[in-house]
C-alpha cells in the first residue's frame, strides 16, 4: 500500500468582497479535487487543538499524526531543526522575519519576498553589526530566518509573549513588541538591527526600485527543541516529504523522513509545482508514505489577495492534484489524503480557528458522494474529526 497526503496551505477561507462573497475555494475550477470529492469520503477536522494558536507548525503535527499538545514547543525550533542548528541547554529559537516597517506600521511580514541571495547578504550583515555573545543568526530562505538567544542574553524561560508579523500587518508595531520576561532584550535587539539595516546598500536600492525594503528584523515564535518520536517507529513505515518550508521540512527531519531536494521550489505561486509531484511520486518507488506541501495558498491570502489565491488552487489543483490522481487510477493499491493544516483569511490576511476541509481516497475508502473541495461542503458532512491527528494513523491501517 502507498500513501500520499497532500497539503494546500491554508487553502480554507472566508467570504471575500473581491470574489462576489464566495471563498477562494468556491470561486477555484478545482476539477480534480472535484474528482476526489466525488470518489472519495469528505469531511471536517479540527488541525488546531484547543488553546494553541492557528499556526502551521501546530497544523502540520497533526496532519503527520502528531498530537501537539504532547510534542509542540515552538515554530522555530522545528526550523531549526531543518537548518541543522542544535539548540544546547539554555538556548532558545526564535524565528526572525526580515520585514518592512512603514513609519511606526507592520507593512509587509516578508519585505516583499525579498529573495534569498539578498536576504542572505543582509543576515551576514547584521552578524557583524548584533552582540554575538547574546545571539546567534542563521540565515533561511527569502524572509525566513532563525535567530538563537542565548543565556547570557539574561532570557531564562519561554514566558516572552511574541506575535508573529503576518498577525499585525498595516498595524502599529508599537502596540504588539514582545511582552512579559526577556522582552525588552527581544525589543531591544530589534531596535539596533533597524538602525543597521536602514541605510544598508540593498535597501537602498530596493526603495529605488519601489520595492518593499528589508528594514527591521521580527523576532517570534520561539521554543526549545522538541522532542519526537520517529515516522517509522510511529506508523512502521519509511516515507519523505516535499515542500520549501523550513518548518514543515523541520517536523519532517525530527520525524527520520526523507527531505526530497526539488529544485526550484520557493514557496509561493512561481514553486516548481511539477517538479514537486515528480520527485514526490517517484520516491514511492522505494519508499511508503510521500508528504507534498504547497505554501502558496497560504502566502497570497497573507498578502490579502483573494485573486491570486484562486490562482494558487488552481495550480495545486491542475499541477500536484491532477497527477496524484492519475497515480491512483494507475496504482489502485494507494490512499490519498488532501488536507490544509488551517484556515487563512485574505480579509484579514492571517490565519484563523476553524474546522477545514478534507478528503480521502483510494483502496477500502467508499465514496461518499460528495460534490466540491469547499468550506460550506464540508460543513455539511457527517465526518467530524476533532482531533485532527487521528486521520493519518486511521488512513494508514491496512
């Protein structure tokens, strides 16, 4: 038996004026998802238990069978995890956005997707310019980067509250610096990186060019290193997972599962979605269970464009969806599980608590006669999942 779990990130919506009041979803030409809808069992599930925040790094754990509330400690440290960075004793990971601050306002979590090679040149700076004896950094992909405090900073404990960028988008970042214990060394490290950045060379150039610049740093989303037992003691089966996310790669490393080294894989609607699919279906060739994650319905809701996302399902639809299904007409021995890890609203252009849609197909899964992949379809369902990682190991019995 093969396994394949698909996941559209942060593909369920809200109604959205620039649609007409329908969601991203139903305004799709989603004819494969359809297809699955219709030959598979569609529900609802809960991704996010209860008091943990909507976040990918909670939703991620459960659609892999993970309960969080047992193994989450922080988004970070699953990125680091990715990174190859080994937390000691005493430190603590912090997610570091390089963002764009707009006279006192959040207006852009990712700088304008500043690209890698730019970001890189940025991160390298600030190393030289921030106390080394109190902080770490290690540069990511594009805005994405992590940054470890270390005791000597004078942070003991997680008791720093900090919210992530794409939270407080067009807001006063005056009103949402981190608060409680080690937040004015949190604040203050911020501070100094802005100076530094803001005559930088780059920015400079990006401002020219009308571009968002890459002005401050962001720090959240911070943990130790969890602690998580292994794919394939777990389930008993090998697997890997494609995607361009530090995080959901992280969680994946942690688990033993293969990474796939796709080229050109960004994160966002110009992602070498066929190259995804490719490397994805062709590791089950030797191996059981495949991961495919796609960030771009995430990022264009972020970015409050309703439009674009639509664009973004329709590829995952035409480009990963389409040939997953041919792979399970072809391979009847195969189950298919598509799933977001959570909500995102392009009204307020962040993630929000609400059930998801899913589906699931392939051998000894009846059909349920559903019609389309929608929010509203699901709603209707019988199949209410409210511990989301429960699906994977129910999927995974023989």
């Amino acid at each position: 038996m093969k396994y394949i779990v698909l996941v559209p990130d942060g593909v369920s919506d809200e109604p959205c004026e620039a649609l007409g009041g329908k969601t991203p979803l139903e305004s799709s030409h989603m004819p494969n998802l359809t297809w699955f809808c219709e030959n598979g069992r569609m529900g609802r599930a809960d991704t996010i238990p209860a008091g943990l925040s909507p976040g990918s790094d909670v939703g991620h754990l459960s659609i892999l069978g993970y309960n969080p509330k047992e193994c989450y400690t922080g988004r970070a440290p699953l990125e680091a995890a990715n990174m190859g960075i080994k937390l000691n004793e005493g430190e603590v990971a912090f997610r570091m956005n390089l963002v764009t601050d707009a006279d006192g306002k959040m207006a852009d979590y990712s700088a304008g997707h500043i690209s890698t090679t730019e970001a890189h040149t940025l991160v390298d700076f600030l190393k030289g310019k921030i106390d080394s004896e109190k902080i770490t950094l290690y540069p990511g992909i594009q805005y994405r980067h992590i940054a470890v405090i270390k005791d000597s900073a004078g942070i003991k404990g997680l008791s720093a509250e900090c919210v992530p960028p794409h939270d407080i988008q067009d807001q006063s970042i005056e009103d949402h610096w981190p608060t409680g214990n080690g937040s004015d060394i949190l604040k203050d490290i911020m501070e100094k990186a802005k100076i530094h950045l803001k005559d930088h060379e780059i920015n400079q150039v990006r401002v020219d060019l009308n571009e968002n610049p890459a002005n401050m740093i962001w720090l959240w989303g911070q943990g130790v290193m969890p602690k998580i037992e292994t794919f394939e003691s777990r389930f008993g089966i090998k697997g890997s997972i494609v995607s361009a996310v530090d995080l959901v790669c992280g969680i994946g490393r942690l688990a033993e599962l293969e990474i796939l080294p796709v080229p050109d894989i960004t994160g966002y609607v110009d992602t070498n979605y066929e190259g995804k699919v490719e490397f994805g279906l062709n590791s089950l060739k030797e191996k059981d269970f495949i991961y495919i994650h796609v960030e771009a319905t995430d990022e264009t809701a972020h970015q409050g464009n309703p439009k674009l996302k639509v664009e973004a399902i329709e590829d995952f639809d035409s480009k990963i969806v389409g040939p997953v299904r041919r792979y399970l007409e072809e391979n009847p021995d195969t189950r298919v599980l598509i799933m977001p890890d959570h909500s995102t609203s392009c009204n307020t252009r962040t993630h929000f608590r609400s059930s998801v849609p899913f589906v699931v197909a392939g051998k000894g899964i009846e059909s349920a006669g559903g019609n389309i992949f929608t929010e509203a379809e699901a709603a209707e369902s019988e199949v209410v999942v409210n511990d989301a990682y429960k699906i994977l190991p129910t999927l995974l019995k023989k």
